[in-house]
C-alpha cells in the first residue's frame, strides 16, 4: 500500500485577483494544481469630498476559505492530504486590529489619493539621505508610512483604538492561526523597517509621532503558526493542517521560486508591478542606490532583494476595462502586427497609477503631449506600453548594474508577463541580454516551496532545483539591435532629464 502524499496549500492574493493552490513534492518534482480563481475587486467608500478606496479583505476571506475547503477535497481525490495552508500577498497595505482583534476602519488601497502629497510633506521636514539610510527603500507615494501618516491626518481616532498593525497577508494568517506576528519580507516594504538592523525601524517612527507599540514581533518565512482555528477547519473541513508562514510578500514569494544561475541573473517578477532587481548577501545603502531610488527588501534565508518597482501590467490591465473582449493573447498578437515606435511612454507617469477604463485615453493624451504619433488601435496602444516597458527594463537594469556592482547577462522573468511573448521578446532586444521566461505561477510555487520545506519534505538549499527540474522555460535572444538603440535615444530625449525615479 503506498504512502499518503502530502499536500500543501498556498493562497496567493494579487492587486487584481486570487488563487487557491495545492502542491507537493513528488519524486523530486513539484506538482501543482490551481483549484480556485477569484477577483480582488477595491471598493469606493465616500468620505466627504474625497472617496477613500478600500480592498475587501472579507470578500477575500470567503474566496480563501472555499478555496481551502476544495484544496482539502482535491487533496484526498489524489490520495493525501493537506498537511499546511500559508497566505503571500501584495506588498504596503495594512490593517489595524483593536485589543479584542476585530479589524478597525478596513484595509485602504494604496491606490488610493489619500496619500496625495504626504510624502512631498515628509521630506520638507526629513532628506532623502536620512530616510533612505533608516530604511533602505524606495521613494514611492503609497508606501506604508505615508498610509499611516495619512490615516493619522484624517482620522487620528482609529489609531487611538488600534492595538496591533498586521500586514494584509498577516492578516490573513492571524485569522487562519490566532497568531499575530509579520513576516520579514513584507515588513521590509513599509519605509518603517531598517533593513541592516533587521528590526522596525523605531527611531524613526517615534520622530514621525507614529505608535510603535502597535508594531507586532517578526518572524521569518517558514514559521509554523500552529494548527487551524477550530472554525476555519471546521468551515473548510481541514484537519490537522499547520499554518505555515511563506514569503508573504508575492515578488519575494516569485523569486523563491526564480531559478537565477548566479550573481550575473537578475529576476524581473512582471504581473501587475514590474519588480527588477538581484539578490544579495547584504543591504545596498550606498550614494548611488539612493539616486536610483532603489529598494532593498528582505528574501528569505536572509538575503536581500535589490531592486526597482515600475509600473507594469496594470496600464493594460486597465485598458482591458475599456475593451472587455479583448484577451491578453488577443492583444500580444495585436501589438506584434502593430507598427513599432509610434509612439513611447514614462510607464511610471502618476497619470497611469489610477484605476479607470479611460487608461487608452490617458497613453493617447500623453503621446499628443510630448508631440509623437497617436496610436489609435488596441494593437498600437498594446504594443506602445510594452516598447516603453521594454525601454525603461533597460533603463533599470543599467542602474543595476551600477549600484550592485556587477554585469547581469540574463533576465528571469517569472509571473504573467512571462506568458507574454512580444513583452519578453522586447525586453531581450532593448536590453540586449537573454530573457528566461517561466514559470508564471512563480509566486504560488515559491509559497509552496517554502511550506514544504517547513514540513520537512524539501532539503534546505533545493527550492530553485525542483522548480528547474520541474518546469520548461522559453528563452529569447535579442535581435534588431540598431533599431532598439535608435528607440533608447528617443527614449532619453523624450524622458531622460524628467525621468520619474
């Protein structure tokens, strides 16, 4: 009679949707099977002249908790059964928990405009070397410690009642476990985490006036929270089930699973952010991270990932609203037919980092504005903002290289953009290195990887071996070399000197 097979569950929440997956570790590969898809759809709330936009996280919880009930059923159909459930997710959005637990206001978006010129007030009172030397972080609008400042702005009486801050996937931990803690990787995005003392950054927080003893203890991926909730396995029919803590941030979960070949691979996690950067040994404070605006976040096993946001998927995710019968592998063939260099973007202009169906508007309005040609397709539009992804990779990666101090000879990209094929393509001609593309469930593969290693079933040091024995990868060439550095001059005239950081 064979063994029972073990099973993990890995719950992945994405800015624009969720999954529910199983997977184990089975003669030295991992199987994986996605059981439950879901939207996560943000929630406009007024607020007197300014709507205040909000996750439902209860919404999501329901979604986890069917989700958790069919991986228990799925689990038994093949003969096992679930032997732990972990919950990775976006990165800087919060929750604030009273004494009794019970969730205080509701989770904002960080797209939300409440944080609209916070930071520009931080920095008239902080300079950039202070703050980056505290937190190692990237400069960006909606970080977690001008969410703060702002809800203290507005509404100082939820902080008076607050007695302990979760992040999302915490959260969502707590609310399998009982267990209030944060896990390193996504407490290193809130611009209040000091990433050499690998602790929160309290003497910052104090100077800024922000509660410090709300701030629960950290702990590293891998921790086993304890069993269930006697009512979450009563409602999801699990028993028996550990809740182990992955990589709770999505992009350090993605990289977990990025097979990198060495200190001359850089990942680029490409679904709703494009996340660009290398792991290292140590934190990068230097002069020169600094001006680049980069970040440096916490891995697991005690490394650092050095990297950059940039906008990414959204802009088309955004334009799919106003085409709702267009599929993405519609717009990949669209965008290749299209005419190259009509027209290129700043990915990271603000007027494309809020939700509306008038995205193809706002690219229109752009390319009128910096006087080149208006693309007037879906095909033109999609393959605008993937030339000028494409474009500003290259921009990020030469900074890279700089400031980690070595050559980067090939880019991994893991998540959706992996599956598209113009994107990855353009990517290896602007850049001119070779792109691996794979896996795209590379953030439910490196919660999973995490997990079975906690239960004993993967060896230490095998994480990125299964994922290379187990999945194919696409490799793109770069080609038209003369084309592309007529199209980064371009770029450079048009955004070099305004370029957003």
């Amino acid at each position: 009679m064979s063994a029972e097979r073990v099973w993990h569950a890995a719950v992945d929440l994405g800015a624009s949707g969720g999954r529910v997956a199983i997977g184990g570790i089975h003669e030295g590969r991992l199987e994986i099977e996605v059981l439950h898809r879901f939207s996560n759809n943000p929630v406009m709330v007024p607020f007197g002249t300014q709507p205040r936009l909000y996750w439902d996280v209860l919404g999501l919880w329901a979604e986890i908790l069917k989700g958790l009930k069919r991986a228990g059923e799925r689990a038994g159909e093949l003969g096992g059964r679930v032997a732990s459930v972990g919950v990775d997710s976006w990165a800087v959005d919060y929750a604030l928990l009273d004494s009794n637990g019970l969730l205080l206001d509701g989770v904002h978006h960080y797209r939300s405009a409440r944080t609209d010129g916070v930071m520009a007030e931080v920095l008239q009172e902080h300079s950039r070397d202070e703050l980056f030397a505290l937190t190692g972080l990237q400069f960006l609008p909606f970080n977690t410690l001008y969410q703060w400042l702002a809800l203290r702005r507005d509404t100082p009486g939820v902080l008076d009642q607050a007695h302990t801050f979760l992040m999302v996937p915490d959260l969502m931990n707590f609310w399998l476990s009982g267990r209030m803690v944060c896990e390193r990787s996504n407490a290193s995005t809130t611009q209040f985490y000091h990433p050499a003392l690998r602790t929160w950054s309290y003497p910052l927080l104090e100077r800024l006036g922000l509660p410090v003893a709300l701030l629960p203890g950290i702990v590293e991926a891998g921790s086993d929270l304890g069993p269930l909730l006697p009512p979450v396995a009563e409602a999801t029919g699990l028993s028996g089930v550990r809740v182990i803590v992955p990589a709770t941030h999505d992009t350090a979960s993605a990289v977990v699973a990025t097979p990198l070949s060495g200190p001359e691979a850089a990942f680029l996690s490409s679904g709703t952010w494009s996340l660009l950067g290398v792991e290292t040994d140590a934190p990068i404070l230097s002069p020169a991270a600094l001006q680049a605006n980069f970040t440096n976040e916490a891995g697991i096993d005690g490394t650092t990932r050095l990297l950059k946001n940039v906008m990414g998927l959204w802009i088309m995710q955004q334009c799919r609203l106003a085409w709702p019968n267009a599929s993405f592998a519609d717009l990949n063939v669209a965008a290749e037919a299209a005419p190259p260099f009509l027209a290129l973007i700043d990915v990271d202009d603000p007027r494309f980092l809020l939700p509306g169906d008038d995205m193809p508007e706002r690219i229109q309005q752009v390319c009128r504005e910096t006087g080149q040609g208006v693309p007037g397709t879906r095909g033109e539009i999609a393959r605008v903002v993937f030339e000028s992804l494409a474009l500003k990779y290259a921009r990020v990666l030469a900074e890279l290289e700089e400031v980690a101090g070595r050559a980067l000879e090939v880019i991994h990209i893991v998540g959706g953009g992996s599956l598209a094929g113009p994107l990855c393509q353009w990517t290896a001609d602007a850049t001119g290195r070779q792109v691996q593309a794979g896996p795209v469930d590379a953030t439910l593969i490196g919660n999973l990887l995490v997990q079975a290693q906690a239960c004993g079933v993967l060896p230490q040091g095998e994480r990125r071996a299964v994922v290379a024995r187990t999945f194919a990868f696409h490799t793109f060439l770069p080609q038209h070399p003369e084309a592309w550095q007529d199209a980064q001059s371009r770029f450079a005239a048009l955004y070099g000197a305004g370029m957003l950081a």
